[in-house]
C-alpha cells in the first residue's frame, strides 16, 4: 500500500500544480486584455507591437476609432 499512496501522493501534487499555474496563465491573460495590453510600454516589454512597428502616440491613435474632437470655449473675463 505504500507504493500506492505515493503515487496518490506524487498526482495530487502535479495535479494541484497544473491547477495552480492554470489559474495564474487564465488570470494573466484576463488582466492582459482588459488592461495592461492597452499601454505601449507593456506592448514594448513583451514585444507585442502592431504591424506598424512604431511606438509612441502615433501607433496608438491608429487602433482608436477616430472621432472628432470637441471644441472647447474658453472664458475670456
């Protein structure tokens, strides 16, 4: 029986393992898309650029629905 009950052992660990970084991959790949994949420094770090291969604000400009820019008034008192 001792065999046996190490090998139950030696599964629980790889399975609770494989869980674990499971887990870690889905949440990395959560905060990924809905936030950190918006900054270009992260982009740069993992070298996830566009086609362009420009960084900076013109590469990110181009990912944005264009929309025009509402003109402000300015007080003049």
């Amino acid at each position: 029986m001792e065999g046996r009950d190490l090998a139950v052992g030696v599964v629980t660990v790889v399975v609770s393992l494989a869980c674990l970084v499971a887990f870690v991959a889905l949440g990395w790949y959560a905060v990924w898309r809905l936030f950190l994949s918006r900054f270009s420094f992260v982009r740069e770090l993992f070298g996830n650029q566009q086609e362009g291969g420009s960084s900076g604000v013109a590469g990110e400009e181009t990912n944005r629905p264009s929309r025009p820019r509402a003109s402000r008034k300015i007080r003049r008192d």
